[in-house]
C-alpha cells in the first residue's frame, strides 16, 4: 500500500508543475494579447489640390442717355369776331281777314266772391286779435310756473254787444284742470275790441290759450 502511495505521488508531481507552466504560459500569452499587441492602422495621406477658376461676369452695358425733347410752344391765336350786321326788323302789319277771331276780354270777378273772402280775411285777423286779448289776461299759475308745466287749453265763447264774453267753455282740456280754469278766467276777464263792420257780431269764437315758462 506505501508502495502504490509513493509511486502515485512520483509521478503526480511533475504533472502538476506541467499544468501550472501551461497555465502559466496561456496567461502570459493573453496577457500580451490584450494588453501589448495593439494592432497598426495604416492612414495614408491623400493630397487634393482644388482649382479655383475665376469666373469673369460680363458688365451691363451702360444706358445711352434719352435724347432731349424740345418743345414747341405755339402762341395762342386770338381770332377777332367781326361784328355781325344787325337787319331791322320787317314790320307785320295786320290783316284782317276771315279766321281773325275778336277776343273779348274775361269777365269781372264776382263782388259777392270779393266780399266773402274780404269777410274770411278780416274774421282771421280779428280772432287773433281776441286771443292776444286773452293771453294778456291771463295769469300763469305760480305752481305750475315753478313745476315747469305747460299746456293748452281749447276754449269757445261769444261777445255780446258791450264785448263781454258769454257762454264761455272747455272744448279741448289741456290734461291739467288748473289749467281750464284759468284759461276760462282770461276769457272772462280778457278786454276785446270792437269787431269790423263786415263781421257778424253774433258769431261764436274758438281760440287757444297758452301757458308757456
């Protein structure tokens, strides 16, 4: 049993120290590998030589200056008018003859037409002379003057023969009856003159009275 032990032992030594030198050698040679042995990259150099060409651009040609046009101011031409001659007239002498027609001259207008419209125009004037009688009458009520309110009344009267006024009323109300009443009082109170002899002194009149600020 020794025997075997010892002729085992013999010959595992020097197995072993050829693993390890081969172990060691492969190590070394990795070793070299990747950390001595880079590999060489050739570069060669190429020269390119480049050509600059000069372009030459062609110039414009310069414009000819335009040519200088000169004006011909003609004088303005007066024409003279000569006086053309003037021929009289030929005088027409009237002929009767059969297709002459005697035209007689219109009629005059009517006096009862004249008249009336006379009466229409002074009727006009005398009733505007009766309401200035009636807004000079009239008083403006202070309330209202103060309020700023105004208004108009519509009133209808008649004038006896001492120019009174009579049967004296609201035909249109103004909305205010302050108003009314005061307007009824100018009338009442107004002083009125004396119609024309053209106008009936029997008529019955309608005025407006006023009351402005």
């Amino acid at each position: 049993m020794q025997r075997s032990v010892s002729h085992y032992s013999r010959f595992s030594q020097p197995f072993t120290l050829a693993i390890l030198l081969e172990l060691a050698l492969f190590t070394a040679l990795l070793t070299y590998y990747f950390f001595f042995s880079k590999p060489v990259i050739h570069v060669e150099n190429q020269t390119v030589t480049l050509t600059l060409q000069q372009v030459n651009t062609p110039t414009p040609p310069k414009p000819t200056p335009p040519k200088p046009v000169r004006k011909v101011i003609t004088p303005p031409i007066h024409q003279i008018k000569l006086p053309q001659p003037v021929t009289p007239p030929v005088p027409i002498k009237s002929v009767a003859d059969a297709f002459s027609q005697h035209v007689s001259p219109p009629p005059p207008p009517d006096n009862q037409q004249i008249s009336q419209s006379l009466k229409d125009k002074l009727l006009a004037e005398y009733i505007e002379k009766l309401r200035q009688a009636v807004q000079a009458a009239l008083i403006y009520p202070i309330a209202a003057k103060q309020m700023g309110i105004s208004g108009k009344v519509r009133v209808q009267f008649s004038l006896d023969k001492l120019q009174h006024a009579r049967n004296s009323a609201v035909l249109d109300s103004s909305g205010t009856s302050m108003f009314d009443r005061y307007a009824i009082k100018a009338v009442n109170d107004a002083i009125y003159p004396s119609p024309p002899k053209e106008i009936n002194s029997n008529n019955n009149y309608q005025i407006w009275v006023e009351f402005k600020n």
